[in-house]
C-alpha cells in the first residue's frame, strides 16, 4: 500500500511503498552489533533442516528486497548471539533476528529477542 508523504521543502507529493517498521525490529535497527550487518529478519523460522530461514525482511543495505517482503536466506554458515539477538551468517549476508514466528522453538534458544 502506497503513502502520500511530502519530501522537505517541497509542496510536491511523493508516492512510497514503504512497509510500516515493526517496533522490535527498530529497537534492533538502533544497536550496534560490531558486524556489518546486511537486513534485519522478523517473523523467523527456520527452513527445511534448520538449513536456512524464512522471515520478513526489513532494512536490506543491497536494496535487493523491499521492507516487508517476506525472504527465503540462503544456506547458514554460521550463527552467533550478540547483544542479546541471533545474528545469522550466510554466504554473502549477515541477518539479525528481531522476532521469531509463532513460538518455533524459541522458547528453548535463551536469546532475549
């Protein structure tokens, strides 16, 4: 859905198509993770074998994905929790966890978010 917003010291509208960013995923978006991070993940679960993920991505720094598309990452190399959250490394992307989908097993990974 498209949002009328008017740019700064402009009188002419602009068209956006951006999604509405959930709160948890700006709290994440404003922590300093020491990693270069490429997109922020909500609605989490895990793929077929915990090979890869499935979520709504948010603030992806190649533009590849609008905010609230939902993706499929590629294969997980590596996964690691700083500052609370699930960073999860693939071959060419670095996803920060905001939120999982419906419980998925969370409950039993100790990571605050």
């Amino acid at each position: 859905m498209s949002k009328l917003r008017v740019p700064p010291f402009t009188n002419k509208p602009a068209w956006s198509d951006c999604a509405a960013i959930p709160s948890g995923v700006a709290k994440a978006m404003d922590t300093q993770f020491d990693v270069t991070v490429t997109a922020y993940l909500s609605s989490v679960q895990y793929g077929e074998g915990e090979a890869y993920m499935i979520g709504v991505i948010f603030g992806d720094d190649r533009k590849r994905f609008t905010d609230g598309s939902t993706i499929c990452t590629s294969i997980i190399m590596k996964t690691e929790e700083r500052r609370g959250y699930l960073i999860v490394h693939t071959m060419n992307s670095c996803y920060v966890i905001c939120d999982w989908a419906a419980s998925n097993g969370k409950e039993n990974l100790g990571f605050v978010h």
